[in-house]
C-alpha cells in the first residue's frame, strides 16, 4: 500500500473520535478540547496598569494622595489627580492614563508629582493601560474543538474563568514488546540485544494523545502472542517485531485465528514497510480496538509510529491534523528507488540536512533528528522542498 494511503487508512478506520469527558484543568493537559473555548469574562476584566507608577488624571503636576493601589485591591476613586499604583492592579475611578515610576518624580515635601520629561502631552490618555477587553470580550471564541491542551491553553483557560474543560478521552494503549532475542539490561551478549523499543516508544505514544496502560515483553510463543492479543484491555494493542514472515513472526497467524480485519498490510515505504494496522473483534461490549503493529528495527519502528500510530491515535483523541510542512532541502535527499522514504534531517534555518545513521536498525542520527523528511521515489534534489513531518514527542 502507499505511504500516504496508509496513513489516510488510519486516520479513517478510527471513526468518531472517543467519548468526550470532562476533566480538571490539571488533568486535561494533551487532551483534545471537544469544544470551542469561550471566553467566559472579558480579559482584562477591567482597566489595569501595565506598569509600576501613578494613576493620574488630567495634564501635570499632580497632587498625590492616599494609599498606594495594589494588584487584587478593589476598585477606589482617584485620590486628588494622582494614586502610586503597581503592575496588573486596577486602575482607580477618574484615571486616564499611568505615569511610569521611571517617569515621574515625587516631591515629598509638598506631595506633588512632576513628569521627569516635563513635555506637553507626555502621558497621553490611555497610555501605559490594559483597557478592559484588550485581549478577548466574553462569549469570544479563543479557541477552537480539536486543539490539544498545552500548557499555554490552560494558562488562557484559568484566566478565561474556567476550572474544568469538556475533552475527548484519551485512547488507552498497551505495547506488547516480542522477541527472544531482547534484553532488558546489561551489555548485548550471547546473540542478544538490548530493547530499544520498549523505553523509547512509551513517551511517543503518549505525545500522539494515548494513555500507555502497559508495556511488555511477549516472548516468541504463538499461544503468549494470541493471548496478550486477545486478553489485552486497550483501545489500541501496538506490537513490536513479527510482521514479516520469519519463522517465528505469528502476528500474521495470530490475527487470522482472532477473527481480525487486516486494514494495512505493508505500506511502500522505507525503512518500516512490513508494518501492519488490523481492527480486531469487538469487545463484549462493543467496543472496537485496533493493533498496529511495528516492524522491531528501532528506526523502521519510527516510521510504523509516524504512518500507522500517530494518525490513527490522533484522530481517535479528536485532534485536528496539522497542515502539511514543507521545507527546502540545504542538501539531496536520497530516496529509494520505489518507494517513499522517510529520512531524519536537521532543520537549519529554512531548510533541512540529512543525517547520517540512517539505516532501519539505527537511531544515532534519530537522536538529532528534529524531523522526517518524507522523500518521494528517485530523492528530493537541492533546493528542492520536501514534507516534513515532526518526531514524536520532539
């Protein structure tokens, strides 16, 4: 199958996006918003200063008086033409405009204050104010459905009024890790190696909008296999290795025996192609899970994640794609000869690089990598642009 067909299969085979819920402004961060946030208060909610000083009405000098206003004070009347007043708090009733401490200066003798630059107009009405609804009125739309929550959007959701926001649950993944030959500690020895794949791919899943309920290691056993399969609680089930038709790959068998619906079943696509997406039988319930499974080459791993994982966790978590991004390429961009390639490159400026240790089993260049270029058959000559799609959790 196409790379770029595979991916549109995942995003479609998810459906609607899950539930939606509503969770604690603590908790919703990497959600999606399932609906517009709104603006529930004008921001500011009232004029403000935006800088340490005194409010002061009317040309200068000014009589100063009272006590100084504080950010969280309630709102008082200007005392006589001028009130010392610090950052964010609200301005006092009369005032025009805010005389900057570095600005003025305070006769202490006869409580007057004087601009330093003495100039006509030098505190225009208005200046150094935060008006009331600078940024947004209530009702305002700020943010529309489908957006993930950072931590920016829950700054701007507590100072829109809100404590708890409606978000599409998250889908829950459980990673089954296969193979014999992995280690879990130490130095390779023995024909084995260390597991790349089980500390790596965890974070990533997470970044793409899922909740890892689990992760572990199958061993090459087709009845382990069937079981972790069939038993496992989660939305999606993402496997590593046995997707080819090596003499202990049973992916392939386990699937058929389970009564799964194969959906993609390798993608042309470099490194990772013998990846795999299947919808299996729903639950009692009737809830339909999916598994992805990944090739075991840590980087062909990446590409699985990046063409099977990510869009169909994505879109089941009710996040909108983002738009494509395209950059120039500062050097040629080696493809394959048939088909799609995806290459870590650096970004430098406006364009991208290449890396070396690009091989499927490799992740050194991976490690500098800031994204993937997707590089069509034949490579993206100099000066070229070329797709380039994010690393998960980057």
């Amino acid at each position: 199958m196409a790379w770029e067909r595979a991916r549109q299969t995942a995003r479609v085979c998810a459906g609607q996006p899950l539930p939606v819920v509503t969770r604690s402004l603590g908790d919703a961060l990497g959600h999606a918003l399932a609906e517009p946030l709104t603006a529930l208060t004008d921001l500011p909610p009232f004029d403000t200063s935006a800088m340490d000083g005194w409010a002061v009405a009317g040309p200068g000098p000014w009589l100063v008086g009272g006590a100084a206003v504080l950010a969280g004070d309630r709102c008082a009347p200007l005392s006589g033409h001028g009130t010392a007043v610090a950052t964010g708090a609200r301005l006092p009733t009369g005032a025009t405009a805010v005389l900057r401490r570095e600005h003025g200066k305070f006769d202490a003798e006869g409580g007057t204050l004087h601009d330093r630059f003495d100039g006509p107009g030098s505190v225009a009405p208005g200046r150094d104010i935060r008006p009331r609804g600078q940024e947004c009125h209530a009702g305002e739309a700020l943010i529309p459905a489908g957006v993930t929550v950072t931590p920016a959007v829950l700054g701007l959701a507590a100072a829109a009024g809100y404590d708890r926001l409606a978000v599409h649950r998250r889908s829950t993944v459980e990673l089954l890790v296969l193979g014999d030959e992995l280690l879990e500690s130490g130095l390779p020895r023995h024909g084995q190696v260390r597991d790349a794949l089980g500390p790596m791919l965890p974070p990533w899943l997470r970044s793409c909008g899922a909740d890892v309920i689990g992760s572990r290691r199958v061993a090459d056993d087709v009845g382990l296999l069937r079981e972790a399969v069939t038993c496992s609680p989660a939305d999606v089930v993402v496997t590593t290795g046995s997707t080819a038709a090596g003499p202990v790959d049973f992916l392939h068998a386990t699937l058929d025996e389970a009564g799964a619906r194969l959906l993609v079943d390798s993608v042309a696509v470099r490194p990772g192609h013998p990846m795999l997406l299947a919808e299996l039988p729903p639950t009692p319930d009737g809830r339909t899970r999916r598994l992805v499974g990944l090739p075991g080459n840590p980087l062909a791993a990446v590409a699985g994640t990046v063409t099977l994982a990510a869009p169909l966790l994505r879109r089941l978590g009710g996040h909108t794609d983002a738009e494509p991004c395209r950059m120039r390429a500062a050097a040629p961009l080696p493809g394959h000869p048939r088909d799609t390639r995806l290459l870590p490159v650096r970004r430098t400026d406006h364009e991208v690089a290449p890396l070396p240790f690009d091989g499927p089993a490799m992740l050194r260049g991976l490690v500098f990598a800031d994204g993937l270029a997707v590089v069509p058959p034949g490579g993206v000559p100099a000066g070229a642009t070329a797709e380039i799609l994010d690393v998960p959790g980057s």
